[in-house]
C-alpha cells in the first residue's frame, strides 16, 4: 500500500507537473468546490493559529503574540469569506453589448481559470500575504504551489507540515527549504506568478517569468510619503503617524517613511511623535510588546542608514529610555528614530527603511511635497493628514501611487472592496475581493454568430462594387458619429 505524497516527497517540477495534470482534468471547477477550497485554507489558519503565532516569535525573536493574532491570523479571515460569499457570482460569464444581437451576434466574457499559480510569500507578514492571495486563487479555480519566506523559517516549517492535513498536492502545495532557493521556484512555468517583497528583488522574479512568459502580480514596497495638510489636527496626525511608524517594529511595506509637515507646525509635530514613542514604549530591550527587526542583516542596514544620515548632518532624536542602551544587537531592537535634516545625499533619503524611522521635512508651499515625491519612485502607499479639500485633490492629481490612505494608518489594506497594490516602482497588479478573483482569471472573450451570413467574406476579393459602397457607407457613418460626439 502507497501513501499520498505530500509536497515533501516530490520536486518542485513533479508538483507543477502533478498540479498541471490535475487542472487539466478539472479545468472548469465548480462553486461547490472553489468554496470547500477557500474554507479548507480558512481551517488551516484557524486550527492552527497558535502554533504559527508562536512560530513567527520565534522567528523573529520577539513578536507580539497579540500582533500576530490580529495581523496574520485573524487578518486573513474576511477576505476568504468575501471571495466564498462572492464566487458562485464571480465564476459565471458576463453578458456585454447587445447592440448586436440583431445581427445575430452574441458576446460575452468567461472567467476562466488560468492553471497553476505560484506564490511566493514575504517575511513580515508570513501568513496574511501569503494566505490571502492563495485564497484568491483557489476562489477563481485554480491550483496553488505557496513559497513562503526562508526568513520566517519556522512559520515556513509549519505550513509546509501542516498543509498535507488540508490539501492534497495537486490541490495546494507548500514549498519548503528542501526546494532549493527562491530562483527555483520562480524559474517554474506557472500560468501565473505572485510576489510579494522588495523592488529589487521584484526584478528578478519578472525576469525570470519573462522566460516563460507568465504573467506577474508583483506587491512590492517604496518609500511611502506623508502630507500633513494645513487643515490637519496636528497633534492627532502626529499620534497616528507615530504609531503607524511603530507596527511590527516598522517593518510594513505600507509604513509611512517620510512626512512633510507646515514649517510652522514642525516643532509641535515632532515632540508630539516623541512623546507617543516614549508613552508607548517605557522599556524597549526587554520589552515582549516591541517587535525585533527580524534578523541581523536588517537590523544592521537600518542602524547604518541612520548612521550615515547622522555623519552627514542630519538630526536624530529617539525613544529610547534613559536607562537602556539602544540600538541593542542581541535582540534586534532599535528605539524609535525621528531624522530631521534630512538630505539627498545620504542613503536613507533614498533606501526604503523598512524599520523604526520616520524622517520629517518641513515645507512652504505644497508645490515643494509635491515635487519631492514625483521627483522619486512612485510609492506603494500616499497618505493624506487633513480634510478632503483642494490641496488633497492637487496631491492626489499631481502625484502617483498604488493607493492613497487618509488620517490614518492602511485603512484601505483590510478592506474587500478597493484593490490593493502598487505602481511602477511599488509593483504591479493588485488584489483584494474581485480584484484578486480577476488577476488569477483569464477573461476569455467569446462572440458567436447564428446567421448564415459570413462577414469574411467582405474582408478578401473580389472587392466588388457592392463591397466597395459598403467600406464607404461605413467610413462615412464612423465620420458623422465622430462629429456628433465631438
């Protein structure tokens, strides 16, 4: 008697191969089984959310068990539950113009499974940004191969073992370390491909789609930027921003970087951020509540960028108590840093952070906000402090960016119903609800016609006198109807 191999017994080419093969016999999955798929992947995250939240502290030495329950775990629930609520609705084809129809023709669009869909997950949300979009992708029919972070090598180690429990491997396989690097996945020929980390990296992984010519959603990161509008509650927006700055240890693509503040509300915005770093946090080092930065290659890159700002010139002030001396290597912890002075020259104006550090700028006119972030790679995330006036319609018109969020922290990242992700330089594609159900389906056009006439006939010879009235009727008609509307 054999057992069932799971994804540990096989290659990453014999899991696409056996996926593949499994899709082909089942290419047009109905609702019944897209929705036992969807609650499937939500059992997993459920019956198993102690053990992944202790595996990501461990992971990263020190992580909130509460954080992790609310970000990970229970983060990654609504959104299955949209795309089970919404599928049956979602899979059916949709009818468009019937302008035709009397002619014989009808069109409409099918959402077609694309096949297999790989995903390769990020290390400071290991589960929700790996979870979520392979919800989406179950949801529109297909099949699933996950690459979670070799970072987050423990909650990797769970969901690798844990998987087999829910899925079979033609149905969702988690790729581990025995899979060999992240190069080997992204190398595979999948019908679409999922990434989720920073920019450079990003490049690599379209480039190596490219090969096959797969399709690519690429969530990446950037440097987010802050205006603080002159209608803005000063002290509230500092608080805000403050914590924002603070979520897993600063570590969120979605982080504001840089904030632009009144230069006549400067001082009062940054005591304000201080003051709610050292309310917040009154130990840090020994503290179970403060994330550490999630390995020492980090924690080294963001205590030299703040390094090279301070050699430079700028302005540091932090969070850190009086008593304990921070940034601590053992632990991985930096206090909250505060830069002013900030300058083009020095390696933080330009690095995402990806880390406790919030630089601050003032500014005169909203023109100098608006031509420091258009003069930079277009971030993942705008944020807006202030009333929806104007000014904020100028921001949003002469500037670009996955997504603009206001007077507070990623308050469209849990919602179904607006789509999540970057531009240019902040990825490509997003997801979310329909969003993510329609970039893992192809819209797959389809026109049929009933009559006996056959329109090809009109396009190849003899080009009659008959034809010839016809192509000159038409241009004329497409010249009075451009008028019309002019």
């Amino acid at each position: 008697m054999t057992s069932t191999p799971t994804a540990r017994d096989l290659t990453l080419a014999q899991i696409l191969e056996r996926q593949r093969l499994a899709f082909l016999a089942d290419p047009q999955p109905g609702a019944a089984v897209r929705r036992d798929r969807i609650h499937r992947l939500k059992q997993f995250v459920l019956d198993n959310a102690a053990e992944l939240t202790e595996a990501m502290r461990e992971d990263y030495g020190s992580r909130p068990e509460t954080f992790s329950t609310l970000t990970d775990i229970a983060s990654s629930i609504p959104d299955l539950d949209h795309q089970r609520a919404h599928v049956r609705k979602w899979m059916r084809p949709t009818r468009v113009s019937r302008a035709l129809e009397a002619v014989g023709f009808t069109q409409q669009v099918r959402h077609d499974p694309k096949g297999v869909v790989g995903i390769i997950g990020p290390w400071n949300f290991p589960l929700y940004l790996t979870i979520v979009p392979a919800g989406s992708a179950l949801g529109a029919g297909n099949r699933v191969m996950m690459r979670p972070s070799s970072v987050t090598a423990r909650t990797t180690e769970v969901l690798c073992r844990r998987a087999p429990e829910y899925f079979s491997v033609d149905e969702l396989a988690v790729a581990g370390p025995e899979h060999g690097r992240g190069s080997d996945f992204s190398t595979l020929a999948f019908d679409h491909l999922f990434f989720t980390g920073s920019p450079g990296v990003g490049r690599s992984v379209a480039a190596d789609a490219a090969r096959n010519l797969t399709p690519v959603t690429l969530e990446l990161g950037g440097k987010n930027p802050v205006v603080v509008d002159s209608s803005a509650d000063v002290d509230r927006a500092a608080r805000s921003i403050a914590s924002a700055r603070m979520v897993n240890g600063g570590q969120v693509c979605m982080c504001p970087d840089y904030v632009f503040v009144p230069r006549d509300r400067l001082d009062t915005f940054c005591d304000t951020v201080l003051d709610q770093w050292r309310a917040t946090l009154p130990a840090i080092v020994g503290n179970p509540e403060y994330t550490s930065t999630v390995n020492a290659s980090n924690y080294e890159r963001i205590v030299g960028l703040v390094d090279d700002a301070v050699a430079k010139g700028a302005r540091r002030r932090d969070a850190a108590p009086a008593a304990e001396r921070l940034p601590d290597p053992v632990t991985r912890k930096i206090a909250p840093t505060l830069l002013t002075g900030v300058t083009p020259d020095m390696k933080i104006d330009s690095d995402e952070v990806l880390g406790p550090v919030l630089t601050v700028f003032p500014y005169d006119t909203l023109d100098d906000a608006i031509r420091y972030v258009t003069d930079r790679p277009s971030p993942l995330v705008l944020y807006w402090y202030g009333e929806k006036n104007e000014r904020f319609e100028v921001v949003a018109d002469r500037t670009r960016s996955g997504s603009i969020y206001g007077n507070d922290f990623g308050v469209g990242m849990a919602s179904s119903s607006i789509p999540f992700g970057g531009v240019g330089n902040s990825g490509m594609g997003g997801y979310h609800g329909h969003y993510g159900f329609r970039t893992f389906t192809h819209e797959r056009a389809v026109a049929l016609h009933s009559f006996d006439a056959d329109v090809s006939q009109l396009m190849v010879p003899p080009f009659t006198r008959g034809k010839r009235r016809l192509a000159s009727a038409y241009l004329g008609a497409m010249r009075t109807r451009t008028r019309l509307r002019l």
